[in-house]
C-alpha cells in the first residue's frame, strides 16, 4: 500500500461538507454517504407523462449513470455511437443544457459474452460525482477526470488502465466512485489487478492505494459495486464489497479496519454488483443472484466489542428472492430490497425475518431510494411503484417511457429520473 499525506484538519473540516448538504444536494450515486435516504419531505407519490413532471429533456448517446444533482446544476454522463464519452451539464430548474463536453472516447474491454451485456451497459454506466466547482466522472474505459463546472474546461484526467492495468471483469468495468471529504475513491474488483485507490479531488494525485486481491473463483473475483460511507461510532469507514468479501479502510490512509468473507454462493458466475449498506451498528452485504436464480442472499454482520466487523460477528442471515443488481435500503429498523424479477421484501434489520413480501411487475436494476416515508422501486421498463415505508402499502404505481437501468436522484423536492436517453424531473403539486 502506498500512502501520501494530507493535512488531517483539513480532512476532518471537509468531512463534514457533505452530511451539511445532503438534504439539499443528491451529489452522487445514492446520496452523499450512498444510503439512498433523503432527509426532504413533501416528495413526488404520483406521476405519469401527462401529469406530475416538472421537465424532462432528451440526452444524447444512451447511459445507464445516475445524475448528480447539485445546488444550481444536474450533471450527467453518455455514451455516443462513435464511441465519445461525454459530460451534460443541465439547468436544475428547467432542465435547460448549460453544455456538454466531449472528455474523451473508449469502449468497454468485456471478455464475456456481448449479447448478455451490450444492450444496457457501456462505459457510462459509473455515475459521475459533483460540487458546485468541478464534476468528476469515470468511464468503463478506465478514464477518470475532472472538469471544472463554470467553464468546462477539463481540470486533470487519468488512464487508471495505463496507470494500473487492464480489467479482466467478465462484464466491463462499472463501479462508480465514491467522493468523501478532498478525497475521490475508485475500487477495481477482477480477475486481475484488484485494488481501492484514493486521490486528490483536487490534482487527481494518488494519496493512497490497497491492494484488494482476495481468494475467489472465477467471476467471484470481479465486482461491479459502488464504495459506501459508514459512520461506525465516531469512525469513518470507506466500505468495500467484492470478492466474496466485504471490508472497511480508514478513508484517510487506505489501512483495513476490518474484513469479512463468506459471500460467495455456488456458480462460476458470483460476482458482485449492490453495494453494502449500513446503519450505526450493522452493516449489510449482498451477494450475487445472477438471472434471479436463488442462489444469492444477505447477510448482516454487526460489531464486535473492539468495534471490529468479521465473518464470525454475522447475526443473520436471508436467501429467498434476494436482489443481483439491485442495492437495498436500510430505514430506520428495516431492509428494502427487490430481486431482478420483481419480488420486493421487507426484512426486521434486528433478525432479519420478512415482515412483507410483494411482486411487482417487471425486471429490477436500479438501487433503492427513500424519504418522506415512502420507499421507490423503479423497473426497467419505467415503472416506479411507491411504497409506504411503515405499512408496506403500495401508494401508487407511476409509468414513464424508457428504459431505466439508473438509479433516481432526490433534491430538493424534486425527484430525477435517467432512462437511456432521457431525464424526468418529477415534482409534488
């Protein structure tokens, strides 16, 4: 591991930038942490084409990235026909292009099969990160940069390919960044170079990086996961889940807290894609259940006395119509999650018992959101079903046109959604 330091106040003050804004700004995948929680109320139950949406605008290329939603800004990432990589930058009010920046051109390096993965995933699937000065991205290709948002102009830019090494991931690299405090954190989970790298938001400079090679089999070893912010006691933890294994680093130097196996299940192809997810004293990690097919489940490990996570710290563990794709949601005492072929559960987060268990209509991609007590399930075909975060009840069903593999942004009231080449802006009366 390699280590470059930072002037620790000036992390700490930047730390606690993001948990200010979070109620206001949607400045990642899932939120600020990636807990897919907003704090907002008043939020969007009911919507259709013709009624409910504030905007909705067309995006060229085709995508599967989340927007990032900042105070005046919604910065998206595509994929053109000719291969270009691009950054949009749109009006939050009405939608309105500020422009778009061509940063590069590329394609995924996917060995496996093409007909399983090139009609919804491209080198845009990663969501890009922003603030109110600079937007960062990183594509499937291995480019990783920042722009600065007021002029366009690009800032830095890395070939984290040449710089590291190919992907040897069975489906094309896709995980998407985490951005914590001055620091912006890329996982890399294959069959080859395996590692968490930290930079300078900033420089683009390496600060530190750990090598992540763990025992797995076949695609095991590869993991499409997007890093999540855990705040375990007066701790910060950068979580990581991949490799049959789930892990914390201090996010300021890279060193591992704690690790956890156990996650693989019984196929060559058990590869990771949802992110772990958290509360105060538990973290939850899900494994692969590639085509629904009832071999994934969850677990929920808590902590030791020292604060430690491990394999032997599992409380309980779930295995009927676990989610693949999908990232679950934790509200308050309970799981939210849905299986790729639609079966949505709620799970009691002390022992991990169904408490509700419903099936919806559709294929299910996107990660969980919540706030203002309602939990939203998006299908692929653009079907968002409501959900009452304390009865179970289905509030409404909402269609929109597209397909939707993107998980949906919250701020400010206002509720976004990204098909392939379209972005909704959906908002209470």
């Amino acid at each position: 591991m390699r280590f470059s330091g930072l002037l620790i106040p000036a992390i700490m003050v930047s730390l606690l930038i993001p948990a200010l804004v979070q109620a206001e700004t949607w400045p990642q995948f899932r939120g600020a942490t990636g807990s897919g929680i907003s704090t907002e109320k008043n939020l969007p139950a009911k919507w259709s084409e013709q009624e409910g949406l504030l905007w909705s605008v067309a995006l060229p290329g085709r995508a599967n990235s989340s927007p990032a939603v900042t105070a005046n800004r919604i910065d998206l990432t595509s994929k053109t026909d000719d291969n270009g990589l691009w950054i949009i930058s749109l009006d939050r009010k009405s939608g309105q292009e500020i422009r778009k920046v061509k940063v590069g051109s590329g394609s995924l390096s996917a060995p496996g099969p093409r007909n399983l993965w090139a009609h919804r995933h491209n080198p845009a699937t990663p969501s890009p990160i922003a603030d109110e000065q600079n937007i960062w991205a990183f594509f499937g290709s291995g480019l990783l940069v920042c722009l600065d948002a007021e002029s366009g102009e690009i800032v830095w830019k890395r070939d984290l390919v040449k710089d590291y090494g190919p992907y040897n991931i069975t489906f094309g690299m896709g995980s998407t960044p985490r951005l914590w405090g001055n620091l912006l954190f890329v996982t890399c989970m294959t069959k080859g170079p395996s590692y968490v790298v930290a930079f300078d938001k900033q420089t683009g400079k390496e600060v530190w990086k750990a090598n992540r090679k763990l025992p797995a089999q076949k695609d095991g070893a590869d993991a499409y996961s997007t890093p999540t912010i855990f705040q375990n006691g007066d701790k910060t933890e950068l979580l990581v889940s991949g490799s049959d294994h789930v892990n914390a680093y201090n996010p300021q130097t890279g060193k591992q807290l704690w690790i956890a196996g156990g996650l693989d299940i019984p196929s060559p192809f058990g590869r990771i894609i949802a992110a772990p997810v958290a509360n105060s004293n538990l973290v939850i990690a899900t494994t692969g259940n590639p085509g629904g097919g009832g071999l994934g489940y969850i677990k929920a490990f808590k902590q030791g006395a020292s604060g430690n996570i491990t394999k032997s710290g599992l409380l309980w563990k779930y295995d009927v119509s676990t989610a693949d794709s999908s990232t679950p949601l934790i509200l308050d005492d309970k799981l939210y999650m849905v299986s790729q072929n639609g079966i949505a559960t709620c799970l009691n987060l002390k022992d991990g018992e169904p408490l509700w268990k419903k099936r919806m209509k559709g294929e299910y991609f996107s990660a969980l959101v919540a706030g203002d007590g309602k939990v939203y399930f998006l299908s692929t075909d653009g079907l968002c079903t409501v959900i009452d975060a304390d009865s179970g009840d289905v509030i409404a069903e909402n269609q929109l046109p597209g397909t939707f593999y993107s998980t949906p942004a919250i701020s400010e009231g206002v509720i976004y959604l990204r098909s392939f080449d379209r972005l909704y802006a959906i908002k209470e009366k």
